[in-house]
C-alpha cells in the first residue's frame, strides 16, 4: 500500500469541487491511525509526516493527498493541520 502526494492545479481543484467535503483540524501531535476506507485530502494548513513500514511522506499546503484503504501508519504532525477530506 503507498500514499501517494501532488500538488493539484487550479483545474484539478475546481473539478473535485473539495470546498463541499469534510474539513478536519489537528493541532501539533503523533498518534497512529488506520484507514478503514480510501481518504483523498486537500491540505490547506500545516505540515505532516506520515509513515508506514515502507514509506515516510511529508507535506503540506497546497498537497492532494491519497490514502488507500486498509493502510496503517503514524501520523506526526509538525505544524497544526486543516485539511479538507472525502472518504470514498
């Protein structure tokens, strides 16, 4: 399983439509999480490491952010993080 990161255009943005998802916010802090469905993100503030057995992924701002379902991994978050999401 891997994560995979972009930076969207502004094209790409208007296509998703991310303003009607979810918005979830999360101060400094590490904790483990589980992905029970696939997540996409759109990372409007923050910084954030996420690691798993195979991979470390960084981002921040501006990141689309995939998740497939069924990953299991570590979340640090560097810098306080709003993200809009949408599981699907």
């Amino acid at each position: 399983m891997k994560i995979d990161v972009c930076t969207p255009t502004p094209k790409d943005l208007k296509d998703i439509d991310f303003p009607n998802w979810g918005v979830w916010e999360c101060p400094v802090s590490s904790f483990p999480w589980h992905y029970d469905q696939k997540e996409t993100c759109y990372i409007i503030e923050g910084h954030v490491v996420v690691e798993t057995k195979d991979q470390k992924v960084e981002f921040k701002s501006g990141d689309m952010v995939f998740f497939p379902k069924g990953l299991s991994c570590q979340w640090t978050v560097l810098k306080p993080v709003k993200k809009y999401y949408r599981f699907d």
